[in-house]
C-alpha cells in the first residue's frame, strides 16, 4: 500500500441551512456512501482519480443533490448539466458543460480527459462524444424532482414580484457535489459535477466546468473542489487560488483554504466553500455559509460526516 494513508473528502453543496435531524439523516446516509464507494478503491491499491469519480457517480444518482439525477431546472425548465475531473499526476483534466440527458456527466468528464485530446467539450457535442463513447443516457424524467420544479416555480414567482432579470439562488443553497483524494502512491485528484442554478439563462456555465475554478488537483500541493456562487468562483480563480498559495507563497493548506474562502471571494460577494486535500493528507473544508454537507473517510477509520459550522467531521 505504501507509506501514505490515503483519504477522500466529499462535499454535497454549500448554503443556507435549518438544522432538522430528520431531514438531515438522509443526506449524512448519502454522503457516507459515496465515500464507501471511493474509499473502496483506494484501500485496494487504487488510483485517487477513479475513487473520486466512484464517489461522484454515488451522488450524481442520488436526487437528494444538485447534480445527475436531482439536477435543477433552468428559466427554459430544462437540465443542463456541468461536471469535471483533474489528476493531480499529469495535470490531465477533462469536463463538460450544459449537457443533458447524460446520466453520470462526471464519466463523460472522464471521457473528455482520456479519450476526446479536449480539456473541455460542451452542448451537443459533447452529447455527441458521450454517445459515441457509450456512456448510459437517460430521458428527462430520469432527471426530474417534484423539489426541484417546485424551487423554480418559486423562483420564477419571486423573480416576478420582485422584477429581477438575473436568476435567483436557490434560496441560499448551492448544490454542487464533489470528491478530492490521495491515494496510497502520493498522487491527487478531484471531480465535480452540478446541475447549476435554479432559473439559469439556458447556456450559463458555472465553475464546475472551469478548471482554476472549481476544480484544481496537482500532486504538488493539493487538489480542491469548490461549492456556490459560480460566478464569484470564477472571477476568483478560486481552487487554482489555494494551489497557489502553497506553492508560491508557502502557505499550508489549512492556511491557503480558509484564506480563499473569507478573503478574496468573500470580498467580491461570494458565498460558498470548498473541500481540499494535500499531498500529505491533510483536509481542510472552509465554508462562509451556514452549512456545507461534507464528509471524509481515512484509511481504516469509519466515515465521519457534518453539515453545519459546529461540526467536525475530523482533521
């Protein structure tokens, strides 16, 4: 296995939460397996990027979150979906965006990085690409909550009352899910995947797909994942932002993350937070909303997992 105890972290979305135990037992019971699902492989001698897109995948099929099955709607009552994937080895990356009908986008992000020679394929080519590579697709209903038709109705009317031409946020919540891991041989990866902003210009893509964005991995300092206001992630060059600070300014990760997160993209509005892990398996999950559902897993100890400011789910 080597000498490293190899971790991964997860994150399924950032924003404003009222705690409620009933409500929130699901999403804890969500979260943990899609750890399971990661940590799997990597307690088997696996790769960092296969069990972060194991992780991914886990909660893309979970309609408890914004993403795959589950993804919100935009102003066009539609899907258009966002994922991406990085290895921190190689600096390989692949995403996609605003594609629909694509059951996991994380593995068609996969694709793109393995076999398209893109970093980044979007609409109907990549649907096209996804075809061609055999990836499951499913109709639209496979894609549709009753909770997500209700929040864009009730952004709709909101956005109606109020006068407002930019969509609204959710009512606070951004639903990203993500996954960053090292692996027992020293190497870093990160995956994302989201369905966006409910009541989004048909077209918008957010920083899921943008890598420096929400995504960053490099096996020489960390690999991140980022959640909420995507705009604000981008301007901000957030995750490639803690990358950064590591390495050039010499900060630890527990200092670069929390730093990304309640400066500079505090200071422009944003709203959000993001999971990390460094090479030496250090995790930080800095978060400047009332909540984030995050959770990680070391080798050979029991998942932990938390939603709110409050709580640890360990170092």
């Amino acid at each position: 296995m080597g000498h490293l105890r190899c971790v991964i972290a997860v994150h399924g979305g950032a924003g404003t939460m009222s705690p409620n135990p009933d409500l929130e037992a699901p999403y804890h019971r969500a979260l943990k397996a899609a750890l399971a699902a990661g940590a799997a492989l990597l307690e088997s001698g696996g790769a960092a990027l296969d069990a972060v897109q194991a992780a991914v995948v886990s909660l893309e099929d979970c309609p408890l979150f914004n993403a795959g099955r589950g993804s919100v709607y935009t102003a066009a009552a539609r899907h258009e979906m966002d994922a991406a994937v990085m290895d921190g080895q190689r600096l390989a990356a692949g995403a996609v965006a605003c594609v629909h009908g694509v059951r996991n986008p994380v593995l068609l992000a996969r694709s793109v990085l393995s076999d398209s020679g893109h970093v980044l394929m979007v609409g109907e080519g990549a649907q096209c690409f996804a075809q061609q590579m055999g990836l499951a697709m499913e109709p639209d209903a496979w894609f549709d909550t009753d909770e997500r038709l209700d929040d864009l109705r009730r952004a709709q009317r909101q956005r109606r009352a109020m006068g407002v031409p930019a969509p609204l946020r959710d009512s606070g919540h951004f639903g990203t899910v993500g996954a960053v891991a090292l692996d027992a041989h020293g190497h870093l990866a990160a995956a994302v995947s989201t369905g966006g902003l409910t009541g989004k210009r048909p077209g918008r893509v957010g920083d899921s797909a943008v890598i420096g964005a929400g995504i960053y991995a490099n096996d020489l300092s960390c690999a991140v994942v980022a959640t909420g206001t995507g705009e604000h992630f981008i301007r901000t060059a957030a995750a490639h932002d803690v990358h950064a600070r590591m390495l050039y300014r010499g900060q630890s990760l527990q200092e670069a993350a929390p730093d990304v997160v309640f400066g500079e993209l505090l200071r422009i509005g944003g709203r959000g937070g993001l999971i990390a892990v460094d090479a030496r398996g250090e995790v930080s999950m800095p978060f400047n909303t009332a909540g984030m559902y995050r959770g990680v897993q070391r080798q050979g100890q029991a998942a932990c997992t938390a939603i709110f400011q409050d709580q640890a789910p360990g170092p």
